[in-house]
C-alpha cells in the first residue's frame, strides 16, 4: 500500500494531481468471530473459523470510510457489504 501511494502520484504511472487513494474491502460486519450468523456464513464457503478484518490495518496506515454498500463478489456467490475507504496524499 505504500509503494501504491507513491505511484500515485509519480507521473509514470498515475498524475502529479492525484490527491488521494481508494480502495474497497469486505466490511467488518463479518468478522465477528462470537457471532452465529458469521460463523456460518464462513463456514458455508468453507473456511473453518471467521477470518480478521483487514480494516484496522488500513486504517493503521491513515485511510478512512467513506461509505459502505453492498456489492456482489461473484466468488463468493452472495452479495456482501463492502467498505470503501480512503487517504488523502500530501
């Protein structure tokens, strides 16, 4: 995610005008490793326990929400929430 922030605005790959970064990932509404409901909804898609949400993560490295909307990951077979978040370069 680092080196992405720096391509950003590198003119070789992106624009001296870009002013922040997006990204979109799962929501934390199912990383709730007590919660019935995400247990089974992992466990239907065959993993064993419920995974950790990377939002911390992202947000450790200064991104922020911005909006939540519920997307189809075609993999999945479901439509799931996604978080989109955001980190305004400097």
């Amino acid at each position: 995610m680092l080196e992405l922030q720096k391509y950003a605005s590198d003119p070789r790959y992106g624009s001296r005008n870009c002013k922040a970064v997006t990204l979109d990932t799962l929501s934390d509404r199912y990383n709730k490793p007590d919660d019935p409901e995400c247990i089974a909804l992992w466990r239907n898609i065959g993993y064993e326990k419920v995974p950790r949400s990377n939002i911390p993560w992202y947000e450790s490295l200064g991104f922020r929400r911005y909006e939540e909307e519920r997307l189809r990951y075609h993999d999945a077979g479901s439509s799931w929430y996604a978080v989109y978040m955001r980190k305004e370069l400097v």
